[in-house]
C-alpha cells in the first residue's frame, strides 16, 4: 500500500493535470447550473461531499501513520478542494499568472506540505528510475 504522502501526490497529480479540462469544464456547468436547478444542486453537492470525504480520510490516514499533522482534516480537505477548484476554474478560461498545470500543482503542494507539516518538496517530488537509481525529475 502506498504511503499517504504518496497517495496524496498521486491525488494532486491527477486533479491538477492538463486532462482534466474537460472534467473541469463540466463541474464549472454544473455550479453554474446548479444555480437554477435544485436537483442539479443536490448531486453536485453529494459529489462534492464525497471528495472531501475521500480526501479526509487520506489525510486521516497520514495522520494516524505519523506523516501528517493536522489539527482538522475535515477542514483542510474543503481547503485543498477550493483551492484546487478555483485554480482548475482559472485555468480553464485561462486567467491568471499560472503557467500550467505544474505551476498549480507546485502552488498546491507548496501550501499542503505547509498546512501538513511536511518539509518543502515533499508533495512536488517527481522521481524517475534510471538503472535502479532514483533521480529527482527536474
């Protein structure tokens, strides 16, 4: 089983990456229609509740193996999901002075290993294998 930190890196890797537009785009809609439309409302507001309840329980899990420390889980999950929210958003309409999705990453990582009391660079590492020696993927 990975590690929480592993499992963390691989989550933000996935939500921040440049595939995601699409999936971005739809969740923009579906906020935007949510407005006007209760049911619509209602089921973005399950699936919202189910990231959060995935992310708490990664970050309970970090906790609890001694990687994290972490006065509320609850609480930094809706934090880490907004932020990732509100740049995936920006990204989309193509605001703002990130470059990429690594910029986003990067400025998410940075902002959890703080949050988590991990040492700078924990979430960011990218590692590749190269004749059985790790290397730091620049």
């Amino acid at each position: 089983m990975p590690s929480s930190v592993d499992a963390l890196r691989a989550l933000l890797r996935d939500l921040l990456g440049p595939e995601r537009g699409t999936v971005t785009s739809i969740w923009l809609d579906a906020w935007s229609v949510g407005r006007r439309n209760a049911a619509l409302a209602r089921e973005v507001a399950v699936q919202m509740d189910a990231w959060q309840k995935f992310l708490v329980s990664v970050l309970n899990r970090g906790c609890a193996g001694g990687e994290f420390v972490v006065a509320d889980t609850g609480t930094l999950a809706w934090q880490l999901l907004a932020i990732i929210d509100g740049l995936d958003a920006h990204a989309v309409v193509r605001h703002g002075d990130l470059r990429d999705q690594r910029d986003q990453r990067d400025l998410v990582c940075t902002i959890a290993e703080h949050e988590l009391g991990l040492h700078a660079g924990t979430l960011a590492q990218a590692y590749v294998s190269q004749r059985g020696i790790l290397r730091r993927r620049t």
